[in-house]
C-alpha cells in the first residue's frame, strides 16, 4: 500500500510577493552600502589629511578627531567591503543588473564622489597660487576622486554594468564639468572687465592682485572643461539620442545658458540706462556690475550657440521641448520686468524710496522687460502661435500646463500676502506705512501674473477649438513600431501623419532593406484602430496589425 501526500497549493488569489521583497532588500542593502562607504571615505581622507599635515600644531592635539578619523575608517571601511561583496557576486549581480535601483546608486554615488573630489581639487589648485604648496588640503580630493574611480569602473564594466539609465551618471557628470568650466571663465573674464574699467576711471580698489583672481578662475575653466570633454566626446554623451541625455541637453539649451545670457544682457543694459538718464551716483557704483554682466552674456551665448547645434540634430521633440523651455524662461524675465515696473511706479506714491531708488528700480525693470520681452517674441512667435504646426508641437499642452500651474501658485501667495498686508494695515494704521506701500511688491507681481495667465488661457481655448477638428480626422491613437533602428526622422514623420504616440520596439537583430518612413506613412493610410502594430520587414515589407482597446 503506498500513500501519496499532496501539497497544499495557495489560494488562487494570493501571489508571492517575491517582487516587493527583492525591491526592499535592494534599497536597504545599497542605502547601507552609500552610508559606510560615505563614512568610511571620511574617515580616510581624515586620516590622510593629518598624514599630510603632521607638522602642524593644531592637528598634533587633537585626539577627538584622530578617534572619529579611526573609527570611521576601521569599522565602517569593512562593513562597506563586505556589503559590496555581496552585491558583487555573480548571484545576486544577475538579479540586480536590471533592476532601477543599481544605476540609480551608482548615478548618486559618483556624482556625490565627483562634487565632493573636483571641489576639493580646484580649490585647492587655486588657493596654490595665493597661499603657495599647502599639501593638507589635497586629502579629501584625492579619497573622494579614488571612489568616484571606483563607482565609474562599476558603471562601465562589460558584465555587470547597469542595463537600465545607462547614460544618466556620465550625461550629470558632464554637466557638472560645463558648470565649472563656465563659471571659471565668468569669474576670469569678469576680473579682466572690472580691472579695465577700474583703471579707465582711475578707482583704487584693494584686493587681491587681478593676474591671481584671473588664474584661480581659469583653474576651474580647464578642469571643467576636461572633466566636460571627457564625458561628452570620450564616453559619448553627446551622441546619446535617447532618455537622459536629452532632458540634460533641454536643460541646458533651453533653460540654465538662456537665463544665464538674458541676465547679462538685463545687468548690463539696466548699467547703460543708468548712464543714459544721468544717474547721480558715481560712475564707479554703476559699471560695479557690468563685468560679471559682460562675462555672463558672453559664457551664456557661446553655451547657447553650441547646444543649439546639438539640438537641431536631435527629434522633434526635443527641438520642441528647448524652444518652449527658452520660451518660459524668457517670459519669467519679462513678467518680473512688469511687475518690477509697477512696483516702481507705485512707489512714487509713498515717500519711503528717496528718487534716486525709485528710478533704478524702475529701470532694472524696464531691461528685464525688454530683454524678456524680445527673447520670447522670438522664441514664442505670438503672431503664428495659431498655426496648425505650432498648436501640434510637441509638449506644448505640456507648456501651457506648467505657466497656468506656476500662475496660480505665484497669485495664490501673492494674494495671501495682499490679505495680510490688508489686515495688518486696518489693525496697525497707526505706523504711517500705507496700504499700498506695504503691498507694492506683491501687487506688482499679481499684475504680472494676471497678464501672463490670461494670454496663454486665450491661446489655450485656440488650441482646444483646433483639437476638436484634429479629434475628428484622428483614426489611430497609439503606432507601436518593429523596426531594426530608433529612427528619430520615422518617429516624427508616422506621428505626423497620424497624430498618435509613437512606440518604437528595437529588432535583436537588424533587418535588411526596411521600408522607409514614406512608404510606413502609406502603409498606415485608411487605418482605423485604437492602437495599431507596424512591423517593418525585410526587402520593404510592412505588415500593419490593427489591435483592440
């Protein structure tokens, strides 16, 4: 006789939470692994740091940082070994290497090893040429620059590599380059300005020598520029079309170099005005700002004029998305512009600016209205803001979104501080401030945010009344294509037709002679379907696949 037992199997509703258990130990274990690796790099660089300065006095007494120093190194530098090691086994690297949370460690790693060594360096190489050789202050640069090493050897190795944001750590790392590599120009080109203009009035200005300001300036230029060159051409950020790389790009073209050349511009021109109007103050006071203008306008161009370039090469979208981000961007200078303006203008109303303030304020106002203002007429194009291409854009329901979003956040504050202002005012009358003084600043800005809001909910009820049309003609809502190549170009050409969103799944492997992006858009002609499957075959064949839902 034999007996057989049967497992019991789970109710059918019930699901190991597999998933969710891994999901948690992955955080854990790589939170731990940033947090001994952090403490013991601390505790390293501390120690070498007082190996390098053992003949000084200070550092010979004390104890209590020798013991932090020790303990962090000794006890945490371990831990922090051994919980890489478990990470780093086959076993468990197999399971990791897809998952977000390894490349979003590495990403935060190496960019906090990267920030911490590249300013420790700098400064130190510029403080070299005021104070001479001091080697205590290379510790912390040269512990932190080893694991940055350590962190950029795991992101590039050939087997465990993350697979997922594969250009997230270099595309940050470059920007954090170009940021030094700008500012360090700025900070040089505006010492050369400043000293000019100095000499030219015959001012007599007590700092330090104008060749030592100018040297620590270009220390940061070249070191941010090696550091930007090496991730942008060597490990080629720039020719990552895809993911990370372009809100980097976005960013930079449309936004950080636009800001940084109309607040040149604006500075600069507010100094000129001033000049213009015959300003009382002395010449000295008002160019004291022109050479970090002049620097500004001048770095920001030259970053805008490059990356416009990048991105004329790039898809529709993201030459839409830069367009619009410099768009809002020089609509945020205009607007303060106006509500500086009447801030101004309501001031004359109350004695508590002498006329000297009142103008300068009026005119800062004035620049950052005209140079906001042509900027975004020439981004913008407000007379073909109507055109079918324009409305179509990519992002721009997006655009409009965010400047009714940030309008209301901006008239929600500046109306809690009218009302407080208000209420202050009935309970307080007697301080001798009047209402309108207490609440220009705010009032100001309402009015700017008033403007804004009401120009772009007209362009929004015009794009609503073409998208009812464009609703109509629209037969398919969502194009997944199989194909051997992301094509930027056939992406926007099947979204152009079609209007629908644009999936593209990559072949494994290449298929030769794919049809092109016309005959695609022909294939998809007469098309009715929700969502629609493209397959792109080899010798131009396409197979169209319509699916429900």
């Amino acid at each position: 006789m034999s007996s057989m037992r049967s497992t019991p199997t789970p109710p059918p509703n019930v699901i190991p939470a597999v998933g969710g258990v891994q999901t948690v130990r992955r955080v854990i274990t790589y939170l731990l692994l940033a947090t001994t690796v952090i403490i013991a790099a601390s505790g390293v660089s501390g120690l070498l740091d007082r190996l390098f300065s053992a003949n000084r006095l200070e550092v010979s007494f004390d104890n209590y940082g020798l013991a932090t120093s020790l303990a962090s190194a000794l006890i945490a530098g371990p831990l922090a070994a051994v919980l890489w090691w478990l990470i780093w086994r086959d076993a468990t690297m197999t399971r990791d290497r897809a998952s977000v949370m390894w490349p979003v460690y590495l990403t935060i790693m190496s960019t906090v090893a990267l920030l911490v060594s590249t300013i420790a360096l700098f400064t130190w190489a510029a403080e070299a040429f005021v104070n001479g050789w001091q080697p205590y202050g290379l510790a912390v640069g040269i512990v932190w620059a080893l694991v940055w090493l350590w962190h950029y050897w795991m992101w590039r190795h050939p087997s465990k590599a993350p697979t997922r944001l594969p250009g997230a750590a270099p595309a940050i790392a470059s920007l954090v380059g170009l940021t030094y590599a700008a500012g360090g120009v700025v900070w040089a080109l505006s010492q050369l300005i400043d000293s000019a203009v100095d000499a030219a009035l015959g001012s007599v200005v007590i700092s330090d020598p104008v060749w030592q300001l100018v040297l620590q300036g270009l220390v940061w230029a070249v070191g941010g520029a090696l550091l930007w060159w090496w991730h942008w051409f060597r490990v080629g950020v720039r020719e990552q079309a895809q993911g990370f790389s372009n809100v980097l790009l976005v960013f930079i073209a449309g936004i950080a170099s636009i800001a940084v050349f109309a607040a040149g511009i604006m500075v600069a021109l507010t100094a000129i005005l001033e000049l213009v109007t015959a300003s009382t103050q002395p010449f000295a006071v008002t160019l004291e700002s022109l050479g970090i203008a002049i620097a500004n306008a001048v770095v920001g161009a030259l970053v805008l004029v490059y990356h416009a370039r990048v991105v004329a090469g790039r898809s529709a979208g993201v030459r839409s998305a830069t367009r619009l981000a410099s768009a809002g961007v020089s609509l945020a200078y205009a607007a303060s512009g106006v509500g500086v303006m009447v801030n101004a203008l309501l001031a004359t109303s109350s004695n508590s600016l002498i006329e000297g303030n009142i103008r300068s304020l009026l005119l800062s106002g004035l620049s950052a209205l005209i140079v906001g203002g042509v900027l975004w007429w020439m981004l913008w194009k407000p007379l073909q803001a109507s055109l079918p291409e324009r409305v179509s854009a990519p992002g721009r329901r997006v655009y409009l979104v965010i400047i009714f979003g940030l309008s209301a956040l901006v008239a929600l504050i500046t109306l809690l501080v009218i009302g407080f202002q208000l209420f202050s005012f009935l309970l307080d009358g007697g301080s001798g401030e009047s209402f309108v003084e207490r609440s220009r600043q705010a009032l100001g800005l309402l009015t700017a945010t008033l403007l804004v809001a009401a120009y772009h909910f007209a362009i929004w009820q015009r794009d609503r009344a073409s998208s009812v049309t464009e609703e109509v003609v629209r037969r398919i809502s969502h194009v997944t294509l199989v194909a051997s190549h992301d094509n930027a170009e056939l992406v926007d050409a099947v979204r152009a037709a079609t209007g629908a969103r644009v999936t593209v799944l990559q072949r494994a492997t290449a298929s030769p002679l794919e049809p092109g992006s016309a005959e695609i858009v022909a294939a998809l002609d007469g098309i009715e379907a929700s969502n629609v499957l493209v397959v792109a075959g080899a010798k131009g064949k396409i197979a169209v696949i319509p699916l429900k839902g």
